[in-house]
C-alpha cells in the first residue's frame, strides 16, 4: 500500500468511525425518548435500561454502516475533489479505477466483516434485547421461552407445552405436543400436527392422544380436538416467537426446513435468509455508487455531501423495504426481493464511473 492509498483510507476510515458513533447515538436517542414512557411505568430498572440499549448497539450498526459507508466515500474522495488532487491525478495517468482501488478494497473488507458481524454478534445481542423487551416491556410471562426456535410452556406445575413453529398470521402452531404430570409422573400426552386458534380457544387437529396407567398405554387418534388447560393466546405467542435477526444463518435455514415440513409458506423466511447477505454486502455497492458521485462535485461541501446521505438513504432504504415486501407477498423471487437493491445501485454506480472516466 503506497502513500496515496494510506492518505485515503485514513480519511475514509476516520469518517467511518465518526459517523457511526454520531448516528448510533443518535439512533438510542430516538429510540429512548420513544420508549421512556414504558419505562417508566412499568418501572424498569435503570441497569436493565442500559442492557436494553448496549444489546440494541449491533442492530443499529448493521442499520446504519451503509449510510455511514456513503458518507466516508463523499467525504474522503470529495475533498480530494475540491482540492484538485483528483484532476491532478488523473493529468499524471492515474485513472479513476486506480483511485477507487483502496476504497473498494475497504468496502468488499466491510461487507465481509458485516456479514460475520450479522452471523455471530448480532443474533445473540438481538436475541437478548429481545428478551428484556418481553419481560419488561411487552410483559411476557417468564413460563413462556424459546430455545432453538421452539416454543416452551409451563402452564402450571402439571402441564407443559411443546411447539416447533407459531404462524402469528394464520394463528397456527405447527408439531404441538402437551404432556400433563400428577405427582412427578407423566399420565397423558397429545401430539397434533397443528393447533388452530378458532373462536376464542384452541383446537388441535391431525393428532394422537396418549394416557398412560401404571401398566398400560391408552391410544386413541383424532381429527379434531379442543385443548384443555391452556389459556395462553396466539398474541402472548406471538410475541415469542423467534426474529429472523435473533437466529443465524444455519439456524434460520434450519427453521425453514422445519417450516416446510409443516407445509407452510417459507416465502418470508427465504426472504429472510438471502438478506442475511445481500444487505451486509451493500456496503460494498455504495463506496462503487459513492465514487464517481463525489469525484464529479468538484466544488461540493461538506454540507451538501451530508445532504446527499440523507437523501440517498431515503432512496436506499425505501428501495430495500419495497423490494422485500414484493418478496414477502410473493410477487418477486426471494433471492430478487434481497439482492434487487444491490443490483440497481451497482448498476447506477458502474454507469456512473463509465460516465466519470469520460
């Protein structure tokens, strides 16, 4: 690495670290002043207010590097820009593609360190914060938790509730199993392949109900069937039911496969799984859209390539939320519906250098 790609990525890089600092606490800011209120009333502990918002850290982080990203590659090229050091690069035989070198180099390193970043810190922070958002917030009951995407209930000391994937949409648990105890020794035990939420109880179907005595073993197969003793609702369930942010790459793939099984729609969730890449990989998009952008405004400030930012991650992110929800509803591919907006701003970015070069 030469001089002139030192000086660069210096720029770039100090940028970087201010500016997702700044937008960070920016961000905890909005989100505390939003959320105090519920704080306050149902008296959560200061010590828990600050967990809430050290474990909220990396999603913000991998919410905002883009636009942070954008923001260094204006900055550290656009000063070069004003100062004509890019018009006397160029005099000299030093091409456009030469200058962008480090800073593409630093982008394609980012998105890769964002994608370990989504697989292994930000799940298991998310999955925390979440936590303490059921609890003390959303008042979740602590009988009711999640372990690898299953659904576990203690409905009282007796009864014990067993479910692989809640649909919150349609109301449905998927691969339910209750077991009830007397005295420490399990009696009966009913398997459904589904339990449907239908006026105001619980009804299991395509099941098998299992009552054991000390010597024998009752079977008895249903169709139909209403549960007894099991008064948690599919909003309480909801409200548990493991993020896409909280699981990583395998176990979100996993959870497909059980979905599937299921016969549900995995629509969402492939929408899910493809954006675990495609949105860490963004960043190295936007320094190739953010180049030939900042080396064509000679006389820009720093204003306005702040300006540019916001805009840009209007465009972006709006960009992102449309294709995503296309996908959701199933009217885009899922590997389209994630990686569409990488596509166009890679596009607008190469025509932009192919102009740039001119």
């Amino acid at each position: 690495m030469n001089k002139f790609d030192q000086y660069i990525s210096r720029q770039f890089f100090y940028t970087l670290v201010f500016a997702v600092v700044i937008f960070t606490i920016f961000f905890m800011i909005i989100d505390l002043v939003e959320n105090l209120d519920k704080f306050i009333d149902r008296k959560v502990p200061n010590d828990i207010v600050i967990q809430y918002y050290i474990y909220f850290i990396p999603y913000i982080i991998i919410f905002i590097i883009p636009i942070a990203v954008l923001l260094s590659t204006l900055f550290s090229v656009g000063n070069m820009a004003r100062h004509n050091e890019l018009i006397a690069m160029q005099t000299s035989g030093v091409s456009l593609n030469r200058i962008a070198t480090p800073l593409l180099i630093l982008g394609f390193v980012i998105s890769l360190l964002m994608i370990l970043f989504t697989e292994y810190v930000m799940p298991p922070a998310s999955q925390k914060k979440f936590t303490i958002k059921r609890k003390y917030l959303d008042r979740v009951s602590e009988k009711i938790f999640t372990q690898q995407n299953n659904i576990n209930i203690l409905q009282d000391e007796n009864t014990r509730v067993f479910i692989s994937h809640f649909d919150s949409k349609e109301n449905t648990a998927y691969d339910v199993m209750i077991q009830e105890y007397k005295q420490g020794s399990l009696v009966e035990r009913v398997d459904a392949k589904k339990m449907r939420w239908q006026d105001g109880h619980w009804i299991m179907e395509e099941g098998i109900s299992r009552i054991f005595t000390k010597d024998t073993e009752q079977i008895a197969p249903f169709e139909t069937q209403e549960v007894r003793n099991f008064d948690i609702g599919p909003t309480e369930l909801g409200k548990v039911q493991k993020k896409p942010n909280e699981m990583n790459h395998s176990e979100l793939r996993k959870f497909i496969r059980r979905v599937e099984r299921n016969g549900s729609d995995t629509t969402k969730w492939l929408v899910d799984l493809h954006m675990k890449f495609s949105f860490p990989f963004s960043n190295f998009v936007i320094v190739l859209f953010g180049i030939p952008l900042a080396a064509s405004g000679k006389r820009s400030g720093k204003a306005l390539g702040f300006g540019i930012s916001l805009g840009f991650c209007f465009l972006f992110f709006g960009l992102v939320k449309t294709l995503q929800t296309l996908g959701y509803n199933g009217i885009l591919h899922p590997v389209l519906a994630s990686w569409g907006s990488n596509i166009i701003i890679a596009g607008i970015g190469i025509l932009l250098m192919a102009t740039a070069r001119k």
